[in-house]
C-alpha cells in the first residue's frame, strides 16, 4: 500500500494511528504525527488537524495534508495509479519530494520496473 508519491502508508503513522483501537494509543500517535509534521515537512499542525487516514488511492477517508498535496492532485487529474506510471515520471514535484523521502524514489522505481 504506497501513495501516489512513494510513500509507504502501511507504515505511515498518520494510518497507523487512523488504525489504533485505544483512543489514548491514538492521540499520542496524532501527537507524534503533528511533531513529525513539522520537523520533516514544515506543516503547523494541531492534534485535531491529524484526521483519520485510509491511505490517499484507497478513494475512503484522506489525511487533511493529503487532500492538499500538489502530486497528489497531479496523479489523479492525469488518472495515473501512481507517479510512477506517469509520463513525466519524475517531474519537478516529485524531485522535491525526493529529497525529504528518498526511499519513495526506491519504491516508485520498483514499481516502474515490475510493470
């Protein structure tokens, strides 16, 4: 289960929280998530701003961050399953986001491979 971009959201804390039964688990998991948030990707978060997360192809419930993402908006006008398929693979978007998660470039590779 990857995003558009790479990332892995089977390990994705903002779904692994969206997944936690016990209420408590799951607002320190949003804690960390809003900590994370702001030290990897500058986004100024509150805990109530981590929504519940399905991943952002599953077409169900979407991190608010998600639903603002640029690639991600770019993946679903151009009716691609993932940046790896598309035509402009890798374009400027996704060289950035490259550069704070290079292990999605690794993932998105493989997955152009094993077409």
């Amino acid at each position: 289960m990857s995003a558009y971009c790479g990332l892995a959201c089977d390990s994705c804390p903002i779904h692994l929280a969206t997944l936690e039964p016990d209420r408590l688990k799951q607002l320190a998991m949003r804690a960390d998530v809003v900590r994370i948030c702001a030290e990897k990707y500058g986004m100024r978060l509150e805990i109530h701003d981590v929504s519940d997360c399905d991943g952002c192809r599953a077409g169900g419930r979407t991190f608010s961050g998600c639903e603002r993402c640029e690639i991600r908006k770019c993946a679903v006008s151009r009716h691609v399953d993932s940046c790896a398929f598309c035509t402009d693979y890798a374009c400027d978007k996704l060289q950035g986001h490259f550069k704070s998660d290079p292990e999605s470039r690794v993932r998105l590779d493989a997955r152009r491979t094993n077409r």
